[in-house]
C-alpha cells in the first residue's frame, strides 16, 4: 500500500468521495497522545494512559477528515433484509446501525439568549418529568453556562475526564457529576431546570446532551439518588398496577402529573407532545443512528498523503514565494476553510523524502 502507483489510486477515490460531499473536514473529539504525538483509538487507552508506554492521553477536539458513511445508515439497514446471516450476526449489525425514531427538544438557557441546548429521547412522553438535564463534560457550551461560582469545580471535573477514553466512560459503574450553577429553561413549562456535567454523556454521540428523567430512567434514576435530585413521576401503569417509587418505572404506560397530555398511553402522548414541540417550534419527530462518520487521519508520516492542500496568507508586504512559514517563522494563516483538491492528473501526491520523520510537538 506504499507503491506510489497504488497510492495514486486511493488518492482518486478520495478525490471523488470529496466531490461527491461524502468527504469533509469535521471537529471530532479524539484521544491526543502528546508524547506519541498521534491519536489513538478507544482500545489503546486504559485508565487515562496510552497502551504502548503508559503516557499520559487527553481528550481533544481536532480538526479531522471524515467520511460520511451516515449518508447511508438507511441503505444499511434495508440491506440487511434477506440475509441468511446467524441472528447474533445480524443483531449486531442492526445495533451497529442504531436507528432510532424520536423526538428532538430544544431547551433555553437561562441568561444565554442565542444559544439552547438540544437532546434526543425516545421517550417524549416523559417530557415534564425532566428534573435536570446532563452535558458531556466537553461539550462546548460548558463555559459559558458554568456560573462564577462553579467554575473551579467545574474546570477541575473537565481536567479529570479529559484523560479517560469513551469506553472507559461508558463502562463505569459509578456516576460522577458536577453541577454548572446554569439553568435550562422547560419548553413546555417554563420551569428552571439545573444543567448538570457527567462523564456517562459523550460528546461524540448524538447532541452531547440528555435530558434526565429520573423516575423513568434507571441510568437518571441512580445520578438523581446519589446527588439529592428531584424525582418527578409522569406515567403509570396501566389498569391495576402499583407504581414503585423505590426504582424507575422504564415500562409504557399511562401520562400523569402531564398537563393537557394526562391520561394518554405512552404512544399517543410521544405523539402529541412532540407534535407540540414542532408547534412552538422547540422541537420535533427526529431520526438518529448509533452509526458515527468515520475518522479517516492520517498519523504523521506513515499513511498516503491527503489529495487536499489549503491556502496560506501572509501579512501585507511579505512575498509569500520567498518563505517558507515552517522554516524561516514567518507570521502565517492557514486557511483550513479553503480546502483545494489536487489537480487528478497531479496524481500521486507523494511523501517528502526525510531523514527523520519522528513525531514532533507542533
């Protein structure tokens, strides 16, 4: 795969998936080994250090390449239909995939006028039993909702999660969390309702934000007892059954404690209310996928060369074909906005020859 004759070709189809919109430039949270000076996948961290020498591995966003393979999440899954595959196979797959239908919510912030937090639930219905909502620690509204007050212990909860990979997140049984001091605004009560940060919520998967349903959500449900949380509860069982506040009741069942939505079963309430939503315009029916975009970096020297280059801009005065930013320090701006395709009959973009190609620190 180093043949220059093969790398011209991988180069083309990277060229064509670029023209086709299908590759782009995206800010993806990564895990940064400064001392490997490259990005390491989720299994080559374990407890905050980098599988090869234990260095130390933080939490990044950076300007990455992606390929847009949720462009075809549906085709995907329809093509799984007929398929003589084993059953373990197939879940797999469909779980991969990660197609859910439901309902996208809008919440204000209180004192952020331009900006709202947005979270996806299958359960719509539980919609007024949100007692808090919960952000990924990186998410990038973090500090600006964070009041004066929480900052130090905040910036101090984002330090520490920084170093711990998504599956080591994900896989802990204990939930951390610190509250920002902010408040979301209900969008269909009105009602203030605190913005908490907590590890289990990842900013690379769907909005970097949930809205907690304690009553209703084991996961809520634990976070709320373990930090004192309000509990509302908002649907009980059908017919004769008993509702046990001692743990979440996840089952479908009967609206209460709901406005205009009391009474509903389950599906019709997820009905109505997103329909509410998308009439007040603070939300509506939504798609999402498990199935993420694809990274596609390249590590420092080893890997073909990207067909993408991108302008630099000089300051006034400075003849830009007599430096060279790199070696002579020359002020500089690389405007990454402005990605040019190589020219295909320019085709292979080959590596510089080099005597040392060790990771360096810029």
């Amino acid at each position: 795969t180093t043949d220059v004759e093969y790398v011209k070709w991988t180069q083309w189809i990277f060229l064509q998936l670029y023209k086709k919109g299908l590759a782009e430039q995206s800010e993806v949270s990564v895990n940064w080994c400064p001392a490997l000076g490259t990005v390491l996948a989720n299994e080559e961290v374990i407890n905050g250090l980098s599988e090869r020498g234990d260095h130390p591995v933080e939490r990044l966003p950076l300007r990455q390449w992606v390929l847009k393979i949720t462009e075809y999440a549906d085709r995907l899954e329809a093509g799984l239909d007929g398929l003589d595959w084993p059953s373990g196979t197939m879940t797999a797959q469909e779980q991969w995939i990660g197609r859910s239908e439901g309902t996208e919510i809008d919440f204000k912030i209180e004192g952020l006028d331009d900006e709202k937090l947005t979270v996806f639930t299958t359960r719509a219905d539980t919609l007024f039993g949100v007692t808090y909502v919960t952000l990924a620690p990186e998410h990038p509204l973090v500090s600006a909702i964070t009041s004066e007050e929480q900052k130090s212990e905040v910036d101090e909860y984002v330090t520490s999660t920084s170093s711990r990979s998504d599956l080591d997140r994900t896989s802990a049984k204990e939930k951390t969390g610190v509250f920002t001091g902010g408040y979301a605004i209900h969008p269909l009560t009105n009602e203030k309702v605190p913005i908490w940060i907590g590890d289990y919520v990842l900013g690379s998967y769907g909005t970097g934000a949930v809205m907690a349903v304690p009553a209703h959500d084991e996961r809520d449900f634990e976070f709320a007892q373990k930090f004192e949380l309000d509990v509302k509860w908002v649907v009980e069982p059908k017919g004769d059954g008993e509702l046990n506040k001692e743990e979440a009741f996840t089952e479908q069942g009967v609206n209460v404690n709901s406005g205009e939505f009391d009474g509903m079963k389950t599906n019709k309430a997820k009905k109505a209310i997103t329909s509410k939503l998308d009439e007040i315009s603070a939300g509506g029916a939504k798609v999402t996928y498990k199935l993420r975009d694809w990274v596609f970096s390249r590590q420092r020297y080893w890997g073909e060369p990207i067909p993408i280059y991108f302008p630099v801009e000089f300051p006034d005065g400075v003849d830009a074909s007599s430096v060279d930013p790199k070696a002579d320090g020359c002020e500089h701006t690389i405007r990454y906005d402005q990605a040019i395709p190589v020219d295909e009959a320019d085709l292979p973009l080959e590596l510089p020859e080099m005597d040392d190609f060790s990771p360096g620190d810029d």
